[in-house]
C-alpha cells in the first residue's frame, strides 16, 4: 500500500515557534499514517502559489498552507484546477478563510482535519487577474489595509485594522459606476466596493450575509459613509443585515466592474497591490477542492443570480 505523501507550504514569520511547529505537524502525518511532508517555506519573491503547484504537480497527495490568507490564496491558486486537495493550518491574524469553512485553530485539530476531511468543492474570485478565496476590494477597506503595518498586527491582532479604519473615517466617498453581469451601468457615491467569496469578518461580524464559498457567484457590497456618525450608521447597517441604505447597497453577480472617478488602492484576501481606477472581478465555479469538517460538508445550493430590485435604480 502507498504511503500518502503532502506538502507544507508554511510561512515561517507566522510561528513564533517554527521548530516546534514542524516537530508537532511531522508527529501528526506520522499518526495518522502518512509519510514525512515535505516542507517549503514562502519567501518575499514566492508568497506560495509556484510552491503550492509544483508540489501538486510533483505527485503530492495534499498540499497543506500554514500563514494567514495571504498564504492560504497563493496556495489555493497553485493547486485550483489539479484536483489536489488543499489542507489548511490557520496561522494569520485575520484567518477569514479558515473562520468562514468552520476549520479548527489549533495545530493538532487543523491537520485532523486537513488528513481526513470531506473534501469540499469552492469558487475561486478573480480580480484584475488575481486569484481570491476571501475578498476584493478597492476603496476604504484597501486603504484600510494598506495602514496596518506587520508589527502592529502582531501587538494588536485584529485590533490593529480598526485603528487604522479610524484614521480613513473623514475619507471622502468618489464617484464610481458599476456593472454586474454585463448590465446596464450603474452611478453612485462610494467609499468601497467589496466583492467576496464568503460573507464574515472577524467577531461573527456578517458583511455579506448571502455569500457561500461553493455557490458559483460572488457577493458585493458599495459602502458610502463620511465621518464618525456616517460610518456608525453603516455599521448598524452591516449588523442588521439591511439590503439597502443610503449607505449600503447589496448584489450577487459572476462579474463585475468597477471604475472609479479616481484611483483608489485595491487589494485582494489582505493584499494590497496598489492604486488603480479599474476592478474587475469574475469567478471560477469549483476551482478548488479543499479538506474541511465532514459535518459541514453542505450539498452545493442553488441561488439566484440577479441585482436585488430594490437596487437596479440608485
């Protein structure tokens, strides 16, 4: 009988504990009857994704992503499409992916799971070119993004977002237009456009409340808000789940396009790439097959895809 063999593709800045993080994942393969993984580190040049797809093409049964998102969507978009199965070992501050498919935090847990889960089929996003497994966005959540240094994550964790959020609340929105699905454009004032392959934020926190992961469409919301009372008011809304405000719209589509009157940074699954005045984003339905809990293997759910109605005029 062939031993199964996997991959580790790891960032090493997100261990504190490196050493003992491989003693421990290397102790778990071998209980579980696999053979010593071989393990690749992520560097400044190769976040994972040349990593992730030699291994799958290599002959790898698994490829396992131990970093945060960023780490987990780079391996996502070496392996979609191989039928490789990826596992993930959740090591980030946000850890968005590993939160919203139910996957456990802990070492020993995570790699339970990675070795003997269901094997679940998920969408892949793609915004100008770039691979996502969690969000896009251009706009405040990017600029958001882009204020959150390294070192304050790893003395804040996720409160490190939030003070940056505060320095981009007087923000002034721009002019954007919008179209999904090749329909008729669209005009408003925004703040931001977020466009996801799941819905929830850190603390349970629903920001698209209709997005799953294998649903073959994508989730958006356009943010406007200016000030602290705007962007308070933007939150009740998020938290209750309202479709439509004058500070937030919801939409499902497979493709949309966003310009802008100027440019704004964009970003995807927590990387910022830079500024630009165009997004484009479309999905690919079951690119990737990844190992999840067996109880939250859900059969894949039909949804409709259309504009709300209540959003078609703005």
């Amino acid at each position: 009988m062939r031993v199964r063999r996997a991959a580790v593709v790891v960032h090493p800045g997100k261990h504190a504990d490196l050493d003992g993080f491989r003693v421990a994942v290397n102790k778990g393969m071998a209980e579980h009857g696999w053979a010593e993984p071989d393990w690749l580190e992520t560097k400044a040049d190769d976040t994972g994704e040349r990593l992730a797809n030699q291994a799958a093409r290599g002959g790898a049964d698994l490829v396992i992503a131990s970093g945060g998102d960023g780490t987990v969507t780079a391996c996502a978009a070496g392996v979609a499409g191989s039928g490789v199965p990826l596992g993930v070992l959740p090591a980030g501050t946000g850890n968005l992916f590993a939160r919203n498919l139910g996957l456990p935090f802990d070492t020993v847990g995570a790699l339970s799971v990675a070795l003997t889960g269901a094997e679940r089929r998920v969408d892949v996003g793609v915004a100008n070119g770039r691979p996502f497994i969690v969000m896009a966005g251009i706009g405040f959540d990017a600029e958001m993004l882009a204020g959150t240094s390294e070192t304050l994550k790893g003395r804040a964790g996720a409160v490190a977002y939030l003070l940056s959020g505060l320095s981009h609340l007087w923000d002034r929105p721009t002019r954007v237009l919008l179209r999904a699905d090749g329909g008729p454009p669209v005009r408003r004032w925004a703040s931001g456009v977020i466009v996801g392959n799941v819905g929830t934020l850190q603390g349970n926190v629903r920001l698209l409340p209709d997005a799953r992961p294998d649903d073959g469409v994508l989730d958006a919301t356009v943010l406007t808000a200016w000030g602290l009372i705007g962007w308070l008011g933007l939150l009740a809304d998020v938290l209750l789940l309202r479709r439509r405000t004058a500070r937030l719209t919801r939409l499902t589509c497979r493709e949309l396009l966003v310009v802008t009157w100027r440019a704004r940074t964009w970003e995807v699954d927590g990387e910022v790439i830079g500024p630009a005045r165009r997004l484009r984003v479309g999905v690919r339905p079951g690119a990737l097959l990844v190992r999840v809990p067996r109880q939250l293997s859900p059969r894949r759910r039909r949804r409709v895809i259309r504009w709300d109605a209540r959003c078609s005029v703005w």
